[in-house]
C-alpha cells in the first residue's frame, strides 16, 4: 500500500477541480436561457412582459386562486379592494421613486 506523495495527491487535486468547474460551466450555460427563447419573448409581447414582471404576476395568480377559494358572495368585496390597490399603485410608486 503505497501512498501517493503531496506533490502527487495535489496534483490529482487540482485536475479533479478543473473538471468540477468544466462541468460546473457546462451545467450554468444550460440552466441560461437560450437565444431562441429571447427570440420567442421579443415576437411574442405578452410572454416578454410574464417574464420580466413574474413576480407581480405569479402575486396575481395567486390572488385569483384565493379568490376562487373564498367563493362568490365574498368575490365582489375583494374585486373591489384588488380595484382599489390597483388605482394607488401608480401613487405608491411615485412615492417611493421620490424617496429613493
């Protein structure tokens, strides 16, 4: 049983490294969103806009899944403060861009 020295064990080290990180570089360029897709968002408006505002929009999903849960007689009242927090919105931002 013969142990590899340092200089040996450092080796092996760092070509294992550079593989992790070749295969790292590999696994981030495909998790990147592709030209193609960039392409489809430009054509396509409202997909462009569901990906640049997917926060809002996922808030909205969420907000009508609620909405469908509470049930009709309930739906009405909350279509109304929805319609009410929408209309400050434009205020609020205003506001916060003047104190940024």
């Amino acid at each position: 049983m013969d142990k590899p020295s340092l200089a040996e064990r450092r080796k092996q080290l760092v070509e294992r490294c550079a593989e992790q990180r070749t295969s790292l570089a590999y696994e981030l360029k495909a998790l990147q969103p592709s030209q193609v897709g960039a392409e489809m968002l430009a054509e396509h408006p409202v997909a462009g806009y569901v990906v640049a505002n997917r926060k809002m929009v996922l808030g909205v999903l969420g907000a009508g899944a609620v909405a469908a849960l509470i049930g009709r007689k309930r739906l009405g009242g909350l279509a109304g403060i929805a319609g009410t927090l929408l209309r400050s919105w434009g205020t609020i931002r205003g506001l916060l861009g003047m104190l940024g």
